[in-house]
C-alpha cells in the first residue's frame, strides 16, 4: 500500500504504532514545502534583463530568493526562483524581504512520468517583520559585521536614541541589484489603527481601505478614538477609501493614526449611520429654503467624496443628479454653466434668493405692446410736424416749435421701431438671444 504523504501521512502516522521514524520523515517532507527566502531580485518590468527568460509579461513577480536558513553572498545565478501564488493579488515583494515559500506543482509536465507534474516554488505576501505597510526588509546578515550590533527598540529611538550606523552595517537595498528601482523608504509612512473587526487593506504610501464599524465605547486613548464613532450604534457599517495620510504627519512611522477627512489628500466614505467631521470649503446654502444639513451633522447613509478637485466625466452618455429632496451647490468663488443648450424646468424660478418676489418681463409680449405705444406716438409725431401755417387767431393753437418738435418725435418713433423684430428680422439688440421665458 502506497504511502500518504504531507498532512494526511502525517496523521495517519500519528495513529499507528512506533510512528517516530514515520514522523520525522514526514516533518522532512513537509519542511522540504514550506521554506522562508529572502527575496534577493525581482522581475517587475521589461527591463529586466531575465524578463524573457522568464515567460514576458507572464513572468512579472518571479523572485529570486535564498533561504533565510542559510544566508550566503547574493549570486543571483545560484538563487533559487519562486513565482506569485494567487494571480489576481498583486503584491509584490521588495528586495530584502522575506515570504513564505511553497512547493507545488507546476504546467511543465514530468518527463519520467507523463501523468505527474513538476514542481516549482510559489510565494506569498512579504512577512511582516517589522509589522509595517511601506517595508518589511531582512538585510543579508552574511554582509553584516560578525559583531553584534546593539538592537534598539522603537520605544527607544522615539526616546531619543539616536540610530546606529557603521561601516559594517550597511544601508538596505529595495530595489532590484541588477535594474535598480523607484522605491524609496520614508520614516513618515503611518499604519492604520484597527479597531475590532474591522478588515484593513493597506498600500506602502498612505492609502487604504477600511471596512469597519461604529465603535462607540472604545477603550482607546482619546487620540486613537474612532472620528465616526459619535453617533450610531456598535456594528453599524462604514466603509472608508483613503489615498495619501496628511502631509503635517510626524515622523514617528511606526506610530498608527486614524483617518482624518479634513487632511488626508483624497477620501470616499460611505456611511450608515455616522457623523463624519468633514468641514465643506463652502456651506453657504442661502438660496435654499429651508438650507440643508452640514455633512458633519447628517447621520443617516451618506456617500461623502473629499479631495482638492473632484472631477465628473461622462464619456459617452449623462451625468444624472437625482435628489428626492434639494440639491445645493456652493462655492467661494463663482459657478459657471457652459453648454449649447441650458434648459431650466420649473413651477417656480426664483433669481437671488428664495424670497424673490418681482416678476422677470417677458420679452416677446412686452415687445409687442411697447410696438403698438411707439407707433401711436409716431402718428401723434406726424400730426404735430404738419401743424406749421395753422393761423392762431382761428385755432388758438400755438404753433411755435411744434412741428419741428413732431419731426424730431417721429425720427426717434422711427429709430426705435428699427430695432424691434419683424417679419423679416427676429433678432434684435433690445431682446436676449440666449436666454427665453416661459
């Protein structure tokens, strides 16, 4: 009967008598699986000069690794390869970090045995040794000086303690020692605070997601307390996106924070029932009646987007704003619609405020009354203008002046019945040929 290996030998083993022989034998091979390497290069671009050696773009994440059992000088040629176990995580090692290695099996079929498979090494996320989201690196202790150089704490750096450099402790590389790289380690990259059952996803500069809750009650400092937890109930969900922590952070990297929507450079909270502390850049909602509440007093679910400039592009149908009760726009400066139709549908259109109360003149009927008034007092202009030669002793009129008075009334009747439309002109400089009541 054939031998069961891995766990389940394992375990069979275990239940029989005298296993110890077994046992160790089964411990080696599970050992021979699972092995710790420090990631000495990596193939993260065409550069590479391995990149076609490795399969292309289909080799982007191999590593090159030595076991962390066995530290030797890096020889890129005598490194063992692994390449990244799950397809659809990218999250690639750096140079000096250390993953967690599996053995498995791989597409090259095993020439021996045409049913069985080769294997190769697979690797998964860098270790956390430093329990940090920008680096994880292990140097080459094989580089370093034999002498043991003194270990210090973050408790004690963050004291005072100065860091201790010698020329037989050399700086760590990050990038790959063959085509270099564009990493650069920063003191100031902070950690997230968990709090309890929240899943965290973090990226090396300052950008995150939280899938967390109201966590009112919490036993934290009041510097680590929660700033969506004043209002709601434990467990209520919210959901924060973050790209890049405060630029005014402190060095102290090591250190957690807590998102800050007033100062992270862009963020996207959906809520449910949280007050968020977002302070607008504008909050002067007077041309609505009655003025919406704050973001940082509305509680109920709420999708709030903050950063320096927020861009909507649709590129190929609408943008749609729907709002089932107002929608306000505000800003210090100036709102500006451009198109080459705006169209505004109403019951009521109040222009300056919500208390506006003066009717706007609408322009074609005003039009054609003020046409009708000019055109009788340029019929009263064509009688006064014929009044010269009257004889005042039988009309009692006086004559003086009136018909050089109608002829100047009738040339003004005229100058303005100029610039009214008309049958064969329908625009005129009296008449907007933008903007149309209704």
């Amino acid at each position: 009967m054939a031998n069961n290996l891995g766990f389940s030998g394992l375990n069979n083993t275990l239940n029989s008598q005298d296993p110890t022989q077994e046992i160790f034998q089964n411990l080696d091979i599970l050992n021979s699986k699972f092995i710790t390497g420090r990631v000495t290069d990596i193939i993260i671009s065409n550069t590479h000069p391995l990149f076609d050696d490795y399969g292309g773009w289909n080799g982007l994440g191999t590593i090159f690794f030595e076991s962390t059992d066995n530290l030797t000088p890096i020889d890129s040629s005598k490194n063992s390869v692994a390449y990244p176990l799950i397809p659809y995580l990218k999250n690639y090692p750096l140079v000096n970090e250390v993953v967690m290695i599996f053995q498995l099996p791989s597409t090259n079929v095993n020439p021996l045995n045409n049913n069985s498979l080769s294997n190769q090494y697979y690797y998964l996320n860098p270790i956390s040794l430093w329990n940090s989201t920008h680096h994880n690196a292990y140097p080459n202790t094989f580089q370093s000086s034999t002498s043991n150089p003194p270990q210090k704490s973050y408790q004690e750096i963050e004291g005072g303690s100065p860091r201790i450099t010698t020329q037989n402790q050399p700086e760590v590389n990050f990038n790959s020692p063959l085509v270099g790289g564009t990493f650069e380690e920063k003191s100031d990259i902070h950690p997230l605070l968990p709090y309890e059952g929240d899943i965290i996803t973090e990226g090396r500069w300052g950008n995150s997601i939280r899938l967390g809750s109201t966590v009112s009650g919490s036993t934290n400092t009041e510097n680590y307390q929660s700033t969506w937890s004043n209002v709601g109930d434990n467990g209520d969900p919210v959901t924060i996106i973050r790209n890049g922590q405060p630029t005014d952070a402190s060095k102290t990297g090591w250190l957690p924070i807590i998102e800050n929507i007033n100062k992270d450079l862009s963020s996207i909270y959906l809520t449910s029932y949280q007050k968020i502390p977002l302070k607008a850049s504008s909050e002067n909602f007077s041309a609505l009646s009655p003025t919406p509440l704050l973001p940082r007093e509305y509680y109920n679910p709420q999708i709030i987007l903050n950063s320096g400039r927020l861009v909507f592009n649709a590129s190929k149908d609408s943008i749609i704003l729907s709002a089932q009760d107002s929608i306000a726009l505000s800003s210090n400066n100036q709102i500006g619609i451009t198109s080459n139709n705006v169209n505004i549908a109403a019951d009521s259109i109040k222009i300056g405020g919500p208390d506006a109360t003066d009717p706007a003149l609408l322009g074609g009927a005003f039009i054609n009354q003020f046409r009708e008034l000019v055109e009788q007092i340029q019929t009263l202009a064509y009688a006064c203008s014929g009044l010269e030669g009257y004889d005042s002793e039988v009309t009692n009129i006086e004559t003086s002046g009136i018909d050089v008075a109608g002829q100047s009334l009738d040339e003004v009747c005229q100058n303005i019945l100029d610039l009214l439309p008309n049958e064969n002109k329908i625009t005129s400089p009296l008449l907007s040929n933008t903007i149309r009541l209704k």
